[in-house]
C-alpha cells in the first residue's frame, strides 16, 4: 500500500523534462551559454569570467514558458567529444555553439557537426546551432554562418533545425533561443 | 523478474488484487477439503467470520492451522508475482489489513478475537521474513553470466591522442 501511494503521488506530481544537449568545439562558449539561460529565466548563474574549461559536464534545469528543460553542458576538448556519442539517445535537442571569432578552426567545427548530425542517434532531433561571440568586432556574420554549414544541411534538412546569432558573454539573443528550444520540444512526445 | 520500471500504480493494484485472490483462493481449497475430509458442513463463514479461529474446538484449530499453512503458500505467489525483497513487507502488511477489512465487514463487528489477531501477526511476521528471503533468493540467482560470456569485451580502439 505504501508503495501504491507512493507511485500515485510520484505520477501526480510528475513533471515533463526534456533533455537538452549543448554541444561545440572547446572554447565555444557552451558553459557561459548555460549559465546566461539560467540567468535569463529566472535562476542563479555564474558570471562569464568565472567559468573554466568544462572537464566532464554541467547540468542545469530552466524553466522556459512552463516547459522544464534539463541541460546538458559537456566538455568540447577534442579528446572529451568520443564521451558525447553516450548523450544522443537520451537527448530531446542539441544545440551546437560554434565560436564566430575562431576562423582557424571552422573547418574542425564542420567536421564536428557532420559527425553529430550523421549520427544514427541524433536523428530527427532538432538542433539549433548558435553562432557566438557577436559581440566581438572580428566574429563572422550569421549569414556567413549559415553560408558555411549549409553543406551539411543536406543532413539537417529532415528536421527542425535553426542559427541564431547570440553573445552568451553579452546575453544577447539568449532567450530567444531558450524560446525556440521551448517551442520545438513542444512538438514532440517525451 | 519485473523492473523498475514495473512500479507504476495500475501494475502495483494489480499485483495486489491478485496476491489477495489467490490467498483466500488457498484458503477455501484448504478449508473446503478438510470440511469434505472430515464430513462437517461448509460455510464461507469459517473463512471470513473471525469468530472461526478458536482453539476450543478442533474446526477452529484446523482452520487456525490452515491459516498459516495458506501463509506459506501465499509466500511463493508472492515470490512469483511481486518477486522484489523489498516489497515484501509492504504487500504482506496491505494483504493483510485488507484481510482484516474483509472479515470485519463480513463479520459486521470488528475482530476482538485475541486467537484471531495472534494468528494475522504471526502471519505476518512470517509472510515478510520467508517473503523476504524467497524474493532475495529469486533476485540473487545467476541470470546472465551462466554459458562462459565474456563479462566485459574491451574496446582496443582507445582515442590516439592521450588525455
């Protein structure tokens, strides 16, 4: 009877949580991108110059327009990106973070990204790539962004997939994409 | 073995109705064939009516005795249906305070029977521990390592560069 109870109460208050993957080269801004959106939507984060190099991961939980959101922030570093493979299947979004100042290693980042996108595991799950560091006078323009991963929409095509322009440092276009991810998970079942 | 997973309300609820089934189930078959062995007439009342349990006639001694034989056995259906240490204890104190509903309803009085309240203790003292230890034995047995699998295969294809 205890136990009966208890899976009542447990399915009564049960809330829906959806898995959000952040992913990107080192250095992109995936932490300081997190901690902006928990900052945006009403919880506590840490100030940009605060934040080291991700060793492991970050979890954060936003809330976005009722919808609860569970952030998964894992480390860029070359040799941490075999530990991503173990996210996808639990994973309800992705969102890439490439770094529009690093012209040196856009052809990485694509190669990155083409390896996420191909990946049986990813499939049909959206994806928001998020161009970052605007605020910095040298960073490449959206529309270059865009430009550049156009060659591996021929696997994005299938699913909802969108750029956005943000400064994760600055906050700008932050909400917007907790907005879009909360309009897209809304689109599809737990 | 049921999973974790397995724990939702309408599974538990079922599992519940289903052990309390097939505990009065034993019981009428027990009780009924010692009514047919020893020629006395049957009632549902030597089941439900609590004034049944008594040790000033040898009917009320047997069914006292049948009682906890139906508890050993409703130890192996629980073993079976539930299968998980521990629920024991929570299934066996839920079969039992429903049996303690039942036969007060059906009684119409609440049971100040001390024969018949000694017997649900015991009852259920000995429904958890042998519960418990037959569930712990199902959960312990060797699954999957039987045949000579290789418990780990080792991936050789380790990243080049070092961390």
């Amino acid at each position: 009877m205890y136990h009966l109870a208890k899976s009542v109460y447990q399915q009564l208050t049960r809330k829906e949580e959806y898995s959000v993957l952040i992913l990107g080269l080192d250095n992109a801004g995936k932490t300081t991108f997190l901690e902006r959106l928990k900052g945006e939507f009403g919880g506590k984060s840490l100030p940009p110059e605060r934040i080291n190099p991700t060793i492991g991961q970050n979890v954060g939980h936003v809330i976005v327009d009722g919808m609860h959101l569970k952030l998964w922030d894992v480390g860029g570093q070359e040799n941490l990106r075999t530990l991503w493979n173990a996210y996808y299947a639990e994973c309800h979004a992705i969102v890439f973070v490439v770094d529009s100042t690093d012209r040196e290693r856009l052809e990485e980042c694509k190669n990155t990204l083409k390896e996420v996108v191909v990946n049986e595991a990813t499939e049909g799950i959206p994806l928001l790539m998020l161009a970052n560091k605007q605020d910095c006078e040298d960073s490449m323009d959206v529309v270059d962004i865009i430009e550049i991963f156009n060659k591996i929409a021929e696997h994005v095509s299938a699913r909802d997939s969108r750029v956005l322009p943000i400064s994760a440092k600055e906050g700008t276009g932050v909400g917007d994409a907790g907005r879009w991810l909360a309009v897209r998970l809304g689109r599809v079942p737990v | 073995m049921p999973r974790a997973e397995a724990l939702t309300p309408l599974s538990l609820l079922k599992q519940i109705l289903l052990l309390q089934t097939i505990y009065y189930t034993i019981i009428l078959i027990l009780v009924g064939f010692s009514c047919w062995v020893s020629g006395d007439a049957f009632n549902l009342g030597l089941i439900f009516d609590w004034h049944s349990v008594r040790f000033d006639n040898t009917i009320g001694w047997t069914i006292s005795m049948l009682w906890l034989i139906d508890t050993v056995f409703t130890v192996l259906a629980m073993t079976v249906i539930v299968g998980r240490s521990k629920l024991a204890l929570d299934f066996t104190v839920t079969l039992h305070v429903i049996n303690i509903i039942v036969s007060t309803i059906y009684t119409r009085a609440l049971p100040t029977n001390g024969l018949w309240w000694l017997i649900q203790a015991t009852s259920t003292v000995l429904m958890t521990i042998l519960g418990t230890w037959t569930s712990q034995w199902r959960e312990l047995r060797k699954t999957f390592f039987e045949e000579g699998y290789e418990m780990v295969s080792r991936n050789t294809n380790q990243p080049s560069n070092p961390v």
